[in-house]
C-alpha cells in the first residue's frame, strides 16, 4: 500500500507543515512498516510558492531592495529556474502586498497603499534578461487596481488636469487616464504568467483595520471608468465588477499586459514539477489542515490535492485541529475527516510535542485500520 502525505497550509504561522508531515510518517510507519510513504514537499517560508518549486526542481534566489504596499523600503527575492528548458522568474506578491503587511495600518493608511512594489520586480527580472515571468497573485492589501504596478513598469497615470501621478501614491484615486505605451514596449517579448491564489489568513482579519464602504465604492468605480477609457485606446476588454473587490484583486492590471490568468498556483506547480504523477500514483492520500471549514476550504493546495484524488477514485483522508461543520458539499471531497479538537492551544515546546503525538496517533490508528482492510482483501 502506497500512501502519499500532503499537509495544506496552517493559518497560524507558527504551526509547520513539515512538523505536521513528519508525525503522520510516524504514525503510518509504526503501524505499517512495509508501506510506501511518500511525502509532498511542503514549505513554510514566506516566499511561498517559489519556495515550493525551489524545494522540488531547484533555482537560484534574487533578491531586490523594493517599495511595499506602504512606500516602505524592503528586501525581498524572487527565483529564477528552469522550465521547459526556458529560464524562468518566478514572483510572490504576498511578500510586497499581502496581509501581513497591513498590520496595525489605519484606514487612511490602507486607501493609499500601492502596487508599486510589484512592477519593480518584473522590472527587475525583465531587465536582467529574462523573457518568461511567472508572479504568484495571493492576498494584497492594496486597493488601487494593479495601476501602482504598470507604474513601475512605465506607465504614465495622469488625473483630470493632465498632470503626471506621482509614484508612491495610490493612483486610483486622482486617476483620470493612462498611457501603457512604454510598458508594452517593454514587455513586448515577455510572456507573463499569473497564478491566482485564493488562501487567505484568518489571523490577520482581526488586526487591521479596513475601507469603509464610501472609499471602497469611491475606488471601484474610479477603476471601471479609467479601465473603460484603457479599453478604447487599446482595443482591449478587460471589465471590472463593482463590489467585487476588484480594486484589490490586481489581475485586470496584468491581463491588460496580455498575461496569461491561471486560477490556481499550486495546480501549476504540480503541473511543471511533476507531482501530479506522483499524486495519482498513490493508493491513499492523507492530507491536513487546523480548520476544516468552508474557509480553509479555499486553500488551493487542498482543493486541488482533493480534485486530483477524486478523479482517481483515490481514498482521502484529511485531519484537523478542529472541525466546523459548514464546509457545504465540500465533505465529498473526503473518504474521512479526523478532528485532534485542538482549537486552543498556544505554541510553545510542550504544545507542539502535543500538536505531533495528536497527528501521529490519529495517522496510525487510520494506518491499522486500512492495513486491516487490505489484509483482509487478500
């Protein structure tokens, strides 16, 4: 029997994926000791999907002193590795725009935030040469439409004067029209593509602040009209949906670059990696989470694990710190679903001894229970 271990993501920080990973290896090994393991790579880092393809078919890091969403200055990284024999740079945004970032910032702080950061790492990787650009689009805690980033690449935001947007601000708000020439001549010979991610942190909800709803319809409708004049100079479609939280969605920015828009990160990652074979070479998956709930149901990771082993009739199995029951049709996703009911615990080194004694017992009793199945098969 052949079980394949894919832990998803923790919304707390401090939990690892690995350390979870490790205690259901223990658990099956123990009960099993003839079994095939074999585990995902998994990776907490804050670099986030890089990371992942870092850890499975290699690269080499860059790192970039950029502005953040706040006009701060940072060093971040991106990385550059091979794909279909092509060079390849590879983007996460969470590290320019995500939640963590928006921490203890008020809301004035939040309606002038920008994109700016990101344009300045495709600059950057288009500029040492590289045609071929990937950018992992996570949760951004900026609302200015994706404007800030085209201005990084060379484009001129004007208000309704006719004077210039200075970069550093949010150029939604005073926007009146855009001139994209210099950035489609820049990346006239690159192919971006972008990759959607839908996880989002429930621990940083509580901790700052957000738009009132005047800002939020202010910005929103600022963007259909400057989109709607970016349409007519240049034949383009890209319509944005008012109340759709389209002004922090940063996608309509790129398709107006003629990016390729794929809906999931780690689907493309399974693709260019390889491990979708070594998904569906599996007998059982297990994979795990903190929550079972409709939230973390979006985590693309587990969705797109789960999909992969329904197509093959694969038993699945996912256990959790805790499990709420309002995940919708979502349990058809599971064969079973196994609750340690740790939803209170703080992390220190007895806790988390307790977190991995939890998986590892709940990973081999299933153990026994399926080699008994098997077994009995035979």
């Amino acid at each position: 029997m052949k079980f394949l271990i894919a832990p998803g993501k923790y919304h707390d920080s401090s939990i690892s994926s690995k350390l979870i990973g490790q205690a259901i290896y223990s658990g099956i090994s123990r009960a099993l000791p003839d079994a095939q393991i074999v585990t995902m790579p998994v990776t907490d880092s804050k670099y986030g999907m890089p990371a992942l393809v870092a850890h499975t078919i290699g690269g080499k890091w860059v790192d970039l002193p950029f502005f953040d969403a706040f006009w701060h200055n940072k060093m971040g990284r991106y990385l550059l590795t091979n794909i279909d024999s092509q060079d390849t740079a590879i983007i996460d945004t969470e590290q320019i725009v995500g939640p963590e970032l928006a921490e203890s910032k008020s809301r004035n702080d939040l309606f002038h935030a920008t994109s700016y950061g990101i344009g300045e790492f495709i600059m950057d990787a288009v500029t040492s040469g590289y045609r071929q650009i990937v950018i992992s689009l996570g949760t951004s805690e900026t609302f200015d439409g994706g404007l800030g980033a085209l201005q990084a690449l060379g484009a001129k935001i004007y208000d309704e004067g006719g004077d210039l947007i200075p970069e550093g601000e949010n150029p939604l708000i005073n926007g009146y029209e855009a001139d994209l020439d210099d950035v489609y001549k820049l990346l006239r010979k690159v192919k971006i593509t972008v990759l959607l991610s839908y996880s989002t942190s429930i621990e940083m909800k509580e901790k700052h602040d957000y738009l009132s709803e005047t800002q939020k319809d202010f910005l929103e409708d600022n963007l259909v009209y400057i989109t709607e004049k970016i349409n007519k100079k240049y034949n383009l479609d890209i319509h944005p949906m008012p109340r759709s939280g389209s002004i922090n969605t940063l996608a309509g920015a790129f398709a107006m670059m003629d990016a390729h828009i794929s809906r999931s990160s780690f689907e493309w990652v399974a693709n260019v990696t390889g491990m979708d074979e070594t998904i569906r070479s599996a007998d059982v998956m297990i994979t795990a989470t903190d929550e079972v709930s409709s939230e973390s149901m979006h985590d693309e990771i587990l969705f797109h694990l789960s999909k992969i082993a329904g197509y093959a009739k694969m038993p699945t199995f996912i256990f959790c710190n805790n499990f709420i029951d309002d995940f919708e049709d979502y349990e058809q996703l599971f064969t079973g679903i196994f609750s340690t009911q740790m939803s209170d615990y703080s992390l220190n080194s007895k806790d988390e001894q307790i977190i991995f004694e939890h998986y590892e017992s709940i990973a081999n009793q299933l153990a026994r229970t399926l080699g008994a199945f098997h077994n009995g098969k035979d």
